[in-house]
C-alpha cells in the first residue's frame, strides 16, 4: 500500500496572542484539539508573532505537540499583513490555510478556509467623510476576501442565514461548526468553594449577579442597569465583569446616572482561571445582547451550573436552547 501525503496546514495563530477572549480561546483550542485528536502524520504550523506574556506561553504550549510546527511571522498584525502571510505560506509549502477569525488574504493561491463569528463589521454604518469612504472599501474588500475562500465556518446556522443573505458565495462552500466549551474548566463546582476563591481574588462577596462589561453597543448595557436600577435594594449585587477601576468611562457614568453606584461591583480584568470560578458563584448571569453570531459566554455559565438569563435575539436561542431563560432585550 501507498502512503498518504503528508497535509501541511497552516493555521494563522495571531489571535493567541491576544487578551483573553472568545476569539483567542477559540484560536488556541482549535489547534490544540487538532494536534491531539486528527493529526497523526499530518504537520499544524500555527504562524505568530514574536510577543511576551500569557499568549506567548499558550503559543509555547502547543509546541509540546510533536506535528505541531511554530512560525514566528513578522509583520502579521502590520498594514502590510497579507503580504507577510503570502511569505510565510510559500515558505513552508503550506496545502491550506486556515484563518480563524479574521477574512483574509488576496495574495496567496492556497486553498483557503474562513471562520466567521459574526457580521458586525459588515454591517455596521459607514460614517461621513474619509472615515466612511474608508469603511465602505473596508467592507467592499472583506466582501471580495470571502468570496474567494474554498471554504467558510460559520459558528452558528443563524449566523450562516446572515451571511448568505450579505455575501454571494456558494451556499454549499458555508458550513456550520459550533463553538465548544472546554469542559475541563467550565464545569459545576461546589458554590461555597466557587464563591469564597472569587470573594479572595477579585473582592466580590455574595451573593450577586454576573453580567458582562463592555462598552459596545450591541451588548446591551445601558438597558441591563436600567433594568437592574429598578429592582428593590435586596436584589443581590450587581457584578460587572472584565470593566476597569472606577472613575472614568461610558459605562462608570451609566452607573452613575442610574443612582445605582453602591450596588455595583467592576472586577477589573478577571484572569483565565478565576472566570469559571466567578460564573458558577453567580446566582444567576444575565446576557443581554442585541446581537451574537454565537454567544459563547452564555454556555459557558451554563456550563459551570449558572441559571442564565438571556436575550432572545441573534444566535443566542439557537446555543442556550431552553436552558436560559430568554427576554426581549429592548424591554426594560
């Protein structure tokens, strides 16, 4: 019998190198379970670039797996990045590519696969003068990369809809592929034991409810702490995960105005290993979304055993199924 050639996949692992999000879990995870689950004589380069701290380490770890090749490449994250990448993918006689979170690239012939997490940069407005000029041929440009990939993920069959009805591509070239949870960190824990290493890590006494920090408009924050102002004062407090200290920004001043500023608690960065520790705490976290292309931290929670209350927009009925509790995010 032949042998089968050896795939040489290339995977662009720059992300890893980012604060810890849903992108960058996703990212290292993927490679991580390829190496251990499909590669058995086949080669993984995970092309990055030369960085300090946690990222480089999750980078150093998948060196540890003996078909997984790491390729410091120079100029990933730079204006000139397609062409740093079109180097790197000649160099070592890459078979396909992957690209994880980010439509790319014009200049390599390769085949070529795409995930996509959502279409907010497709879909959000272009703006006046040169800004808006710019991100109407931003989206022209992320439209025409997508078209030319051999294959596109889409982490959710909403978010496929979405996609097809934006992008004319082929609808047997677009795949769903969940996102996962990585169930040997996201599991029940004994809630006690949860809540007093939250309590001494980050300062956050019980009981409370969870939710998200983010500024972005599309995560719903104002209407959450409109909806939480109105609850009696022996309504657990309010912990606000992933925000900084006190004293300036949009979401301080929400706060604020809404009179609500002792019941409140910001965590600041919440480190990888308290995060589980700090959902299954929760008596309950509420994600009120105006629109996910997946929704990964609602399965997290549920995950770690949180009741969850969500919004019912998007791709988030899709992932919690009927095991949130889902509102109308426009209602206070």
């Amino acid at each position: 019998t032949c042998a089968l050639p050896i795939l040489r996949i290339a995977l662009d692992g720059h992300a890893i190198h980012r604060q810890l999000d849903g992108v960058s879990r996703y990212t290292f995870n993927l490679a991580d379970a390829l190496a251990k689950t499909v590669l058995t004589q086949d080669e993984l380069f995970v092309l990055h670039e030369a960085d300090a701290g946690s990222g480089q380490l999750r980078i150093e770890a998948l060196a540890q797996h003996p078909n997984v090749m790491l390729r410091t490449t120079p100029g990933l994250s730079s204006a000139t990045s397609q062409v740093a990448l079109a180097a790197a993918l000649r160099a070592i006689d890459a078979d396909v590519y992957h690209s994880p979170y980010r439509v790319f690239s014009l200049l390599t012939p390769i085949p070529t696969v795409i995930t996509i997490h959502e279409l907010g940069m497709l879909q959000r407005g272009t703006g006046r003068g040169w800004t808006g000029r710019l991100s109407q041929f931003t989206r022209r440009t992320q439209l025409r990369i997508t078209r030319r990939a051999d294959a596109v993920i889409c982490v959710s069959r909403f978010l496929r809809d979405e996609f097809l009805r934006s992008v004319d591509v082929p609808p047997e070239r677009v795949h769903v592929v969940y996102n996962g949870v990585d169930h040997s960190r996201f599991h029940p824990r004994y809630r006690p034991e949860a809540r007093q290493r939250a309590a001494r890590l980050l300062g956050i006494e019980p009981p409370y409810v969870l939710a998200l920090a983010s500024s972005e408009p599309r995560k719903n924050l104002r209407t959450l702490i409109r909806a939480y102002a109105t609850l009696p004062e022996d309504v657990p407090r309010l912990v606000l995960a992933g925000a900084g200290d006190w004293g300036q920004g949009e979401i301080y001043e929400m706060v604020e105005e809404a009179g609500i500023a002792h019941r409140v608690r910001f965590t600041g960065y919440v480190p990888e290993a308290v995060l589980p520790d700090l959902y299954a705490g929760a008596r309950c976290f509420v994600f009120p979304s105006l629109y996910e292309g997946f929704g990964l931290p609602a399965l997290e929670a549920m995950a770690c055993g949180a009741p969850v209350v969500a919004s019912n927009r998007s791709a988030i009925p899709e992932v919690t199924g009927d095991a949130a509790l889902l509102v109308d995010a426009n209602n206070v």
